[in-house]
C-alpha cells in the first residue's frame, strides 16, 4: 500500500505530493513536536549528571499533530522522514521516530535539497538511517542554549530585575552592540588634512593628484600647500594594468540576508520567510545553508542559459570551493528552474528570488577585467609626492547582470618625465578633516560581522535580531542599531562573569558543533568542558552580590517563599534540597 512521508510544512508537503504520486501520503508535523521539558532536575529539563541527558517532552500545541501522524503512520506500509535537510531537520525526524517506532513500520530519512521531480525521485531512492551525529550536534547546542538561558538569566533575575533573560548567542549579539556603542562614546577624532592639486599636461588636459601624506596639523598643512604652489612636476611613474575579479560564489544564507538588507532593507526575519516559501513552492533549493556547492547539472543549466542570454561563458564551469569538506553535503541556495523568472512572484519573493537568480547565474560567468592606472608626480625642489589614479571596467563579466557604470580614468594621456603644471585659479587645495567614529551596525552589517566572526547560526540571526529587540536590550532607530541603558547593564555584568560572552570562545563553541556534527567530538565532552567551568563562574556571580553559599554542594542559595515565610533554598533543587533559615543562616534540613 502507500508510504508515509512526513515533513515540516504544508505547503512542503502539498509540493511534494504532487511529485511524488499516488503510492505516497505526504503530511506535516509542522517543526518540532517535542521540546526539552520545563521540568525534572533544577528544572532545567536536562539530567546533567547523566551525560546531560535531555528530557523531551510533546509540545503541547502539538499533541493534536503527533495523533494525526500515528493514524496515518498505522495505515501506512513503511514511512519516510522527510524533514528539512539540516541539524535541526534531523533533529525532528529523529524525535519522530523514537515517537513512532512502537507502531513497526520500517522507518527511513530522506533528504531534499530541492523540492523538484528530481528531487523527490532522487530523495525517495536513498532513503537512509538517522545521521545520530548531526541529531547529536543539534542536541548539543539545545542543550547549550538551554543550559545559559535557565541558568544564568535567574542570577540576572535575582540582581537586576525582573523578566531579564541571557542566551548564549543573544547576549554576545547585544555585547557587539554595546562594545561599539563604547568605541563611539570613548572615540578621540584626530585632525588631518588633505592636499590636492590641479595639475595639466602640456595640452593644457587638467587632473587632479592628491598629496601623498596626510599632515596633522593646519602649520604642516600650509607648509606644503606652500612648497607646492612654488615648484615645478614632472610625472615620476606610469603604472596601468589590468585587475581581474572573479565571479562571486552562489548564495548562502548569510549573504542572502545581507544582501536583502542592504540592497532592499528586507530584514533577516522578512528574507527567512520569503526563501521558505519559494522552497516549499518548489522555486529554490533548500534556504538554510553554508555551502557554495551547486548540482553539476544545475551548473550545466546554468552556463547554457548564460549562453542564450547572449553572454561569453568560461572555458570551464567556474569552481567555488567550501571552506570545509562537511559543507559539500549541502547545496548553495539556487533556483530550481533558471527559465522561471522572478516576474512570476510578487512582494518580498519576487525580490528574494530576483537576487538568488542574479547570484547563482552571475556565479558562472566571466570575471571583470578593470583597467587600473597609478601616476605618481614628484614635485622638483620639495620632492613632495602627488598620486593620481583610476579605475575602470575594460570588459564586463558577470557585471553584466547588474546595474554597474563602467565608469572612467580622469587622467589625460602622460608620459614618464613629462611636465606638468598648475592649473586653474586654486591650483592647490588644503582641506582639513577629522577621523570619524566607526558606525554604529545597520542590519547588514551586523550580519556581516555574525558571519566573520562565526557567531551563531545565520539560520537563526533573524530570531535574534528580533529577540534583543522585544526584550529592549537594544533599540533600532531606522536601520541602525543602538543599545538600551539596560542593554549595557546586563552585557556589563555578564561579560563580568561569564565567559561565553567572550566573542572568540563563541566561534570556537560554533566549531565544536560541527566537530560532533562530522563525529570528531564526542557531545557529552563537549558539553562538561562548558558546564563546569560555566557553574563556577555562575557561583562565583552570585557570591560576588552577596548570595550565600549552600553549604552542601557550593551552589548559591537563593531566597524562596514556603508556607512558613521566606527561606534559603538551594539554588541547585531538587537534586540538591539543602535550605537555611534566614533568621539564624542555619542549616536547618538536608
Ligand atoms: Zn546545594
């Protein structure tokens, strides 16, 4: 009879069933249905002396969902877990099948980069087990997140107010925030002055050339100006060549959010929920991704269509490597069907879709080719030194396909050792500047620097940019990013205490998770290296504002309310259940 396949979405399954046919039953368990409980020891819903053992429970909005899936699952012959092709997506197929391996039907994953006729074939003939390293990985950063979030937002609770919260990549997203709002407020400008100079060639062709220097002061400053306005030039050098710049890789989720935020001031969270659907809808390949690897056949499809518009295609298809082996497993994010244009869609996909189109095309294409040109111009007493220079595009390339002017060198044909002299009525000009502050983020430079500095997922940015905001840790003004004087409260105190709010040790948790993703690194070691020093520093917190120390497991005891008045319990209950009067600072039971 028919196979179950189940995954996230709706819209995905309906996609998928129109592939697929009638031998199959396509049905969503909509994401997740279960969570680590709000339960068990320390309420944490972890168990951590047991290798950090995670207690799931069904979600409660879920409930209706999973008895849906059993039904279909009892009717079925066999079932195939169709869940997005990611950490997180393994992660839901394996909550599944531990939901419904009692039913005995044989239980397989399937992955679909793309949701096409191809896809579905190619996904339904290699269905395969649980990759348990990447459910591994996803449970490892849960468990990570979890352990920060309920552990050390109670020690900010419990000194700085209430409905206060850390998270592990929230408030190092916060901290970039509050560090350079510091940068601007402690930033000294300096003063520097700029020369320039009109000179022309013996046809009277006028350019400008710049001083070579920057002088701090307005006395060097008129100096110079002074010195130049005497002498005589000859031109020193010629430089001109070529610059060759190679076609950019397809999209990954990074830069599609930035590009979207930059060029179209779509937000991260806008871009995520328009590139979701165009997946569902069978428009592009999967949207959560870090590798710039596209389909052979895609690449083929690519270059003909290159072709057809016209355009010159390399010899050879242009090669994008990864930056690690792991993420050849994956695609970049591309269209399905390069015939489809983007005038089929409308809103926030038409642009989404436009751009991925642009990209994955433009990754195929020639490299521009600029014209560079260098003069440098000495003056003959002084010797002072005057630059002019240029660039322009000599041939195109993948700059076809974007709104670019070839631009132009402003500079007259000059030959080595040939004079030139002042021109015009101000012939030198001394203007004086300042340096400026760095900028305070805008989205897409906020992601950018996620990106490079290996913060988190990109996957996940658009929740946290949305996050820090509702929980008024930062305010966003226009497009740009300032903290809240709570926002800095809270990042001061935590970058006190803790040392996952260090940047550096952020990236390397980030490659930690890949380590367990491949298999390299076990995930119960993984997770003590964080959690004991994690615990002491969280401790050494509480004690530093006063708390008292249990004085049975070292944890800070926290005042509590019971049915005798207010007491000290064990910040470690239930699996440590020490209490103390505040009277008297006893112990009064273990
Ligand atoms: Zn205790």
């Amino acid at each position: 009879m028919k196979a179950l396949i189940i995954v996230e979405s709706p819209a995905k399954a309906k996609s998928i069933q129109k592939y697929a046919g009638d031998d199959y039953r396509v049905v969503a368990s909509i994401g997740h249905i279960c969570d680590l409980a709000k339960g068990g020891k320390m309420g944490i819903g972890i168990d951590i002396e047991k290798d950090f053992r995670p207690r799931y429970v069904i979600i409660e909005d879920q409930v209706k969902t999973v008895k849906m899936l059993a039904e279909e699952a009892h009717k079925a012959d066999s079932i195939l877990l169709c869940s997005d092709p990611d950490r997180e997506g393994e992660a839901i197929s394996a909550h599944l099948l531990s939901r419904l391996k009692d039913i005995g039907k044989p239980m397989k994953r399937i992955t679909m980069h793309e949701i096409t006729k191809k896809g579905v074939k190619e996904a339904i003939a290699n269905p395969r087990d649980i990759d348990k390293e990447l459910v591994a990985s996803q449970e490892a950063r849960r468990i990570l997140d979890r352990l920060v979030g309920f552990l050390a937002s109670p020690f900010l609770m419990t000194f700085f107010g209430k409905n206060l919260s850390a998270g592990r990549v929230q408030s190092v997203l916060t901290r970039l925030i509050v560090d350079r709002e510091k940068e601007i407020d402690e930033f000294k400008p300096e003063e520097y002055w700029v020369i320039q100079a009109n000179l022309a060639n013996v046809k009277s062709e006028t350019f400008v050339a710049k001083y070579d220097g920057k002088p701090a002061n307005k006395e060097t400053a008129s100096k110079i100006k002074a010195d130049l306005l005497a002498d005589t030039f000859l031109v020193k050098s010629i430089e001109a060549a070529e610059e060759k710049r190679k076609a950019p890789p397809p999209l990954i989720t990074a830069k599609l959010q930035q590009i979207m935020s930059k060029s179209f001031t779509i937000s991260a969270e806008r871009t995520m929920k328009a590139a979701q659907s165009l997946y569902e809808r069978s428009f592009i390949t999967y949207m959560r991704t870090d590798s710039v690897r596209a389909n052979p056949d895609a690449i083929k499809d690519a270059r003909a269509w290159i072709k057809e518009q016209g355009y010159e295609i390399p010899k050879t298809a242009n090669a994008h490597k990864n930056k690690d082996a792991a993420q050849d497993a994956h695609e970049c994010i591309r269209p399905t069907d390069l015939s489809v244009s983007s005038d089929t869609l409308d809103g926030d996909e038409e642009k989404v879709y436009g751009v991925i189109h642009k990209h994955f095309v433009a990754s195929q294409m020639l490299p521009v080719i600029y014209n560079t040109l260098k003069v440098s111009i000495e003056a003959q007493s002084s010797k002072h030194i005057l630059k002019a220079g240029g660039k322009a595009i000599k041939i195109k390339g993948y700059l076809e396909l974007f709104d670019v002017e070839n631009g132009a060198i402003d500079i007259p044909n000059l030959t080595k050792n040939e004079a030139v002299n002042l021109a015009g009525k101000e012939p030198v000009v001394a203007e004086q500047k300042f340096t400026q502050p760095p900028p305070r983020y805008s989205e897409a430079h906020l992601l950018e620097t996620l990106e490079k500095k290996n913060i988190g997922r990109p996957s996940t940015f658009a929740d946290l940019l949305a996050k820090i905001g509702t929980r008024n840790y930062v305010e966003r003004r226009g497009n740009t990013f300032y903290p809240t004087e709570l926002g800095k409260t809270i990042t001061n105190e935590l970058v006190k205490a803790f040392s996952f709010m260090d940047i550096n040790y952020t990236a390397l948790l980030e490659d930690k998770l890949d380590l367990i993703a491949t298999g390299k690194l076990d995930r119960t070691k993984m997770l003590s290296d964080f959690y004991v020093p994690f615990k002491l520093e969280l401790n050494k917190a509480y004690a530093s504002h006063g708390a008292k120390e249990c004085p049975k497991c070292g944890s800070p005891m926290l005042e509590r309310e019971g049915k005798a008045g207010s007491f000290y319990g064990c910040s470690a209950y239930p699996s440590c259940r020490s209490t103390m009067s505040i009277d008297s600072n006893q112990t009064v039971s273990i």
